[in-house]
C-alpha cells in the first residue's frame, strides 16, 4: 500500500473540519490496519495528511456510534476511551 503525502503551503487551522478545502489536496487512507489486542469494533476511518516546512498536519474522520470519551487530564489512560492515534 502506498499513500501519498502532499506539500500545502500553510498549515490548516487546527478548527479545521474534513470538508474544509484546505484538506481538499490531501489523498484519503482508509485506516484498515489495527492492533492485535484492540477488540473486535472497528468503526470506518478514514484519515489525511499534508506536509510543510512546520510540519507533517493531519486529521482523522471516525464514524461510529459508540463513543466513549472519560478521560480529561494530561496523562490519562486515553487509550482506554474511543481514540485514533498517529
């Protein structure tokens, strides 16, 4: 599998959504590929990236209709909540 990272000339804003048109040069990765110990729930996902000098920028669509988000602090098991990771 390949995916290819564009070059963007300034960073989206980080209140950026999927449909903003600053993602509109980045490809689309289906995300197919989870850790063994995960469970079984593997919601469609779906994730964009773009590159610049400040950075590699991207951002994840995850469509499911169990979420689960507890944790609130710095350093929290966040992992135990609903989470996509990069």
């Amino acid at each position: 599998m390949n995916y290819n990272v564009h070059p963007c000339a300034t960073a989206p804003s980080l209140a950026a959504n999927w449909n903003d048109p600053s993602w509109s040069i980045a490809e689309t990765l289906e995300i197919k590929n989870f850790r063994p110990e995960s469970s079984a729930h593997h919601p469609q996902t779906s994730a964009r990236l773009l590159f610049n000098d400040a950075g590699l920028h991207g951002i994840f669509r995850a469509r499911d209709r169990y979420v689960r988000c507890t944790r609130q602090n710095y350093f929290d098991d966040i992992w135990k909540d609903s989470c996509v990771e990069f």
